[in-house]
C-alpha cells in the first residue's frame, strides 16, 4: 500500500508536467484547430531560457530564505514571458498566414518549427544533456510511510494552479469570452468587433508561457534536459490532451495526470517497459468509448 | 500580393529542410583534400572508412575513438605506406542521427564506403545494435570492418551471428578487437559477488542490442555465482523519468544497482535519479556504454560510487602504448579515450593487411577480398594494447577488461583485468 501511494505521488508529479503542456496544446488546437508541433520543443525552450535567466542571476546551487522566492519568481516569469513571445513569434511568421490554407498545410509547417526550434536549441546549448542547477532546497515531507519531496509538492501544486487561473480566465474575463468566441466562429466573432488576431495571439502567449513554466518546472524536477527533451514529452502531453478531450483546459490537466499515474503504476505493477503501451491502449480504450476524450463536448464548445 | 506570401511559406519551409539536413549524418569529411578532381590519380589514394558516432551525446567517446584511427592512417602515410606507391587516407562518417548512434545511418554510411572503390577496410562501428545494421552490407560486399568497441555476442558468435552473414554465409568480414559481452558479463558478475561483495541486485537495462545483451548476461552469471536478482527491467527510448522504477527498485534494498546500456540512452539519468528514489549510497555498477566522460556530466555528484568496466585495456598502464599516447597527445592536445588505442590498434591491423595485399597485386591497387584474408590471417600483431589476433569468429584472442571507479566526480583505474579467451 505505502508502495503503491509512493508510485502515485510519482505518477502525480510527472503528469503535473503533462498537464502543464497539454494546456498549451489544448488551447491552441481549441481555438484554431492546429496540432501545434512545436509546443514541445517551446517546453525544451522554456528549460533552457530558465537555464539562461539562472545564469544571469549568478545561481549555481541551492538558494535558500528570501532570495530563494525572488530568484524562482524571477525565473519563472521570465521563463513564461520568454516563451510566450516566442509561441507569439512562430504564430505570427508561420501560422497566421496559413490561417485559411488547407489543414495540412499549417500541420507541416508546424513539424518544420519543431525542427527548427529543435536546431537552433541544439545549435545553442549543444547535442548532449545539460545539468539544471539545483536551486531549490528539496526537503522529502513524511506523510505516514510516504515521502513526498519539495519538488514534487512544486510540480503538482503549479499544475493545478495554473489551471485554475487559466480556467477562471477563459470563462469570466472579457478576452477570455473573446477566445471562446473565435474558438466557436471566427468569421462571426470579427463581425461582432472582436480582433482575432490578437486574440489568437493571446492564445499563443499563454499556451506558450504555460510550457515556458513546465519547462523551469521540469529543470528543476529532474535537474537536466537536453535539446531533444520536448519530443516525447510533447507527444505524452499531446495525448494527454487528446485523452482528456481536446480542446478542454480541465481535460488536458485530467489526461495529463492521468498518463502520469498509468505509467507510474504500470512500472510498479508490470513493467517499466510496459508503460507506453498501456498508455496508449488506455487512449486508444477511452476513444472507442468516448471519441472526444474524457471531458470533451461534441458542441462547438471549445477552449 | 500572394507572391510574397507564398514565398515566404515556402522559405520557412526550405528553412526547416535545411536545418534538418544539418543534422543528417551523411557528411564526408576527408583528411586531405588530395585525390579530389583527378581522375587518374583516384586509383593511388587507398582509404580507410571509419565509420563512428561523433557529434551528440555519444560525441565525448566517438571522436577520441575517431581520432585514434586517423592518427593510425596519418602515421602509415607519413611514413611511406606502402613504399610510398600509394596515397593513404581516411574517410569518417557519423552514424549519429539527433544526437545518438543510429543503426539506419550506419548502414546508410556503409553503403558509401562500399560504393567508393578506393575504401578497402573499415574501422568501425561503436555501437551493437549499429554493427547488426552493417554487417549483412560488408558481408555482401566483402570489405573488412574492425570494431573498436561493439561488444554484444550475437555479432561474432551463435545463430544471430550466422544470420547476419546472408550472403556469404561462410565468409566473415566483421573483427573486433575488444572484449565480448558474455565475457564482460561474466566478469562484471564476478567483480559484484566477488570483489565487491554484492549479494543481492537490481537490473536495468535499454532494451537495445549491446544494453540488453549486456545485462542478460549479467543476470545469468550473478545468479550462477548464487546472487539474488530482485528483478530485471528495460526502459524504453527517449525515456526521461525514471522515479517509479526506481522507487520499485528502492523497495527491494538491493546492494547494486546494474545499468546495461550507454549514457546516451539513460546510464546517466538512472545514476542522477536514484538519489531522489533513496537509492543515493547504493553503488552503480554497469559497462563499458557509462565509461565515457559524458557520464559524470550528466549524473553530476551522484556519479560517484560507480563502477565500470571497459572492454580494453586501459591503455595509461601499458607500457606499449606510451609512444601512441604520446603521439596522440602531441596530435590532438587532448586525451586518449578508452578506445582510441583500439581504434588505432583496428586501423594498424588493416594497414599492414593492405600493405601486404599490395604485394601480393604486385604492387597494383589489392581487391578487398585480398585484404580481408590478411585481416583474418591476423595473429600475435604488436600494438599499443598488446599482442592481437583473431579467432575464426572475429572475436579478439586476448580479451582484456579495465575496471574503473568514479571518486570525485573522476574515473579511477581499480585493476585490469586479463580475461581466459
């Protein structure tokens, strides 16, 4: 039993990173009907800019007391900001053109991004695996026979507040119905006055800078990356969306915790070789049943 | 105005092409730029193709490995290969695809030696599961490769050898002049129950072909010695977390922890990981795949406590290879890694064999088939790692092993160890 809530907190703390990229992809996808290839490798970005940032501010190792909340709240925001207008960027070059193209089109445009994103990172910081400095102190907290660290309460707290923040955002604020508004028809939303252009962009900053706070977030966890990271861990988070109905913010951070659990337990209880598999026959289970994912609405109810 | 527009969909697209092409392997790169342009003197260049992954996270080993068999090819040329009738040269391709070894580029980069007639031996591949691709290719072409460090057993020996010789089933092209696993196995076993006194482990391994060979082995022996294998699991590619198979692992209390597999598919991350699973003050035992610098690197502080065998002698202890390591210093103002002097050693036996194929030809450009009958004939070769030859299989006839611990965050030579062959 102690095992198996063991493996939970681990299955947790990996899908809370999931889930962090599964927002961006659901966001995008809900709003423009665009798989967004290159979010994963903005994840990878996100770990290298906080890399960056850490690196200007001079941190090296473990900061602790004040400093500590200013140099991850420094970090963190400039990570997200950083990512942002980089999800920014790639819409406004690659995507909006595209916007009325053929689907395919703006699909394999955002393959080559994930390319390109993923050269450059490796033009940066080189082709092997880079240490992330251990800033935060990572005291393990006993609950019973259960440990839980620091920066797995981190991950999984993160997760869920963001998501949070994100929904709240989407249902009550005025760019938010804006968004949803487009999501549901774009030619009828600029009729009634709203910018879709920059609503759209909107989108892409906060899907970009949620995968700019999964990036610092992932840093941390497992104190390195590399420039190919975003790959698996955008097509897990890209399932995760998809698992939990596409288009869905609470869907996405279900799916992603979730997948995070499924593998996590399955390496207990089976074996570590195992876990994609049964990730995907859950997936592939979930869809035959409900063909939206779990949260999904057949309505044109996105975002 | 579409033009433009569509005009610059299109670049972006170009874009993305050409970066990709960038990290594609397939770039020649020649030592000297002698034999380009003319026609008739292509016939007096002769080339050795290496054949070795040299960019990405197999990088910190490929190019000291690279290294030894060009300084092999530019000592012979530089003093007058074959009295001096012949031009000597390398050809090195990468067989690394985004950053790690890749059967499909090997086999891609084997194609072009065998398509250039002036290649007519080969030093290579690193890995295992990169040889597997190769052999049926050299095989059918029956040009000779020497492998410096590819250590799985199905490449030399038993049925998976066989089926790899498809078309010249009786023919073998494929020599290494490093240690085999069920001989690294065995004695990673004997080091765990014996010399460490180990009585109860943990095995993972990467599911590919050297990782998982590896670790079989391992787990057959340690049992046999009366060791306890409290399980046994493989991770899959790309895999980044590697907590709850840890954290299963922890539960067990074994004594070690067994890696089979490189750094480059998850040797590093397991060690850096096991410190948050609990495991921080349970050794690390694994192969020569976790004996390369990048190891330290990426587990940081928790790599201390491992140990490694590599499947060479450590060539720092040799007193045969102080004029290679010299020589190699002097070149390439680095260090030697745990396999450039059987790169060099893999290069030296195919020059001689050339050498002696040119005699033969009197004094005409030899056929591959010639060389390859020297290579096979080879026996008691002085070298930097001692005295070499090869068995009917390929197989090295003086199987020697390193055993190295990682202190402060460096690699420390414990023993070498001199295996039965």
């Amino acid at each position: 039993m102690t095992l198996f809530l063991q493996q939970v907190i681990n299955g947790l703390s990996l899908g809370g990173i999931y889930a962090l990229i599964a927002l961006g992809y659901t966001m995008v996808y809900g709003i423009i009907e665009l798989i967004n290839f290159a979010h994963g490798d903005v994840y990878t970005l996100g770990t290298f800019f906080s890399l960056a940032i850490l690196a200007l501010l001079g941190v090296t190792g473990i900061v602790s007391g004040p400093m500590l909340i200013v140099v991850v709240v420094v970090t963190i925001l400039g990570a997200m900001l950083l990512c942002g207008l980089t999800g920014v960027v790639i819409e406004r070059l690659a995507y909006r053109r595209l916007r009325n193209a053929p689907k395919l089109a703006p699909l394999i445009t955002a393959v080559g991004m994930s390319f390109i994103l993923e050269n450059l990172m490796q033009y940066w910081k080189g082709p092997s695996p880079v240490a992330f400095p251990q800033v935060i102190p990572n005291p393990a907290f006993a609950i019973g026979a259960v440990t839980i660290e620091a920066k797995q309460m981190m991950v999984i707290l993160l997760a869920i507040v963001l998501m949070i923040v994100l929904q709240t955002f989407v249902r009550h604020s005025r760019l938010g119905k804006a968004m949803r508004a487009t999501a549901q028809d774009k030619d009828a939303a600029q009729l009634m006055g709203i910018d879709i252009n920059t609503t759209i962009a909107l989108t892409f900053l906060i899907g970009s800078a949620l995968a700019g706070a999964a990036g610092f977030v992932s840093g941390v966890y497992y104190g390195s990356t590399w420039f190919l990271n975003g790959f698996a861990a955008g097509l897990k988070a890209f399932t995760a969306a998809v698992l939990g109905g596409i288009g869905n913010i609470a869907g996405a951070m279900l799916g992603g915790f979730l997948i995070g659990l499924i593998e996590a337990l399955t390496t207990q209880f089976i074996s570590d070789q195992w876990a994609n598999v049964v990730v995907f026959s859950v997936l592939v289970l979930v869809l035959i049943f409900r063909p939206t994912g779990l949260l999904g609405e057949s309505l044109p109810n996105k975002v | 105005m579409r033009l433009p527009q569509n005009s610059r969909a299109v670049a972006a697209i170009a874009l993305a092409a050409v970066l990709t092409a960038c990290n594609s392997s397939t770039s020649t790169t020649s030592t000297s730029a002698g034999s380009s342009g003319e026609p008739a003197a292509a016939g007096q260049t002769i080339k050795i193709g290496v054949d070795l992954p040299v960019s990405g996270a197999d990088a910190s080993i490929g190019i000291p490995t690279q290294n030894g068999a060009v300084l092999a090819v530019e000592e012979a040329d530089k003093n007058g290969f074959a009295g001096g009738k012949f031009k000597l040269d390398t050809s090195l391709l990468d067989d690394a695809v985004q950053g790690k070894h890749d059967p499909a580029a090997g086999a891609q980069n084997v194609k072009t030696f065998i398509a250039d007639s002036s290649v007519l031996a080969m030093v290579g591949p690193f890995n295992s599961n990169v040889a597997k691709a190769e052999i049926p290719l050299t095989n059918d072409a029956g040009l000779v490769q020497i492998a410096p460090s590819t250590t799985n057993d199905g490449l030399t020996i038993g049925d998976d050898a066989k089926k790899l010789r498809t078309a010249h089933p009786d023919v073998n092209t494929f020599f290494r002049v490093c240690t085999r696993d069920s001989r690294q196995g065995l004695a990673l076993a004997q080091i765990a129950w014996q010399k460490l006194g180990y009585k109860k482990a943990f095995i993972i391994d990467d599911n590919e072909t050297y990782g998982k060979g590896l670790a079989d082995v391992f787990d057959a022996s340690f049992k046999q010695l009366g060791g306890t294998v409290l399980g046994h699991e493989h991770t899959t590619a790309n895999q980044q977390d590697f907590k709850a198979l840890l954290t299963k692992a922890a539960s067990l209390h074994p004594d070690v922890v067994f890696y089979g597999g490189t750094t480059s598919t998850g040797g590093g991350l397991v060690r850096k990981q096991m410190a948050d699973a609990g495991l921080g003050k349970t050794p690390y035992l694994g192969g020569d795949g976790i004996s390369d610098d990048e190891f330290e690197k990426v587990a940081g502080d928790s790599a201390n406590g491992s140990y490694m065998t590599v499947a060479a002698p450590d060539a720092s202890k040799l007193p045969s290879a102080k004029a290679f390591i010299a020589a190699y210093t002097a070149r390439f103002k680095s260090n030697v890694g745990p396999y450039s002097a059987n790169a060099y050693t893999a290069a030296k036996i195919e020059i001689a064999a050339i050498e002696k194929a040119i005699n033969d030809a009197g004094g005409k450009m030899p056929t591959r088939a010639d060389v390859l009958k020297y290579v096979a004939a080879t026996k008691d070769f002085d070298s930097p790692i001692g005295k070499v030859g090869f068995d009917a299989n390929g197989d090295t006839t003086s199987p020697i092993l390193t055993l190295l611990e990682v202190t402060g965050g460096k690699k420390v030579t414990i023993e070498v160890i001199t295996l039965k062959s």
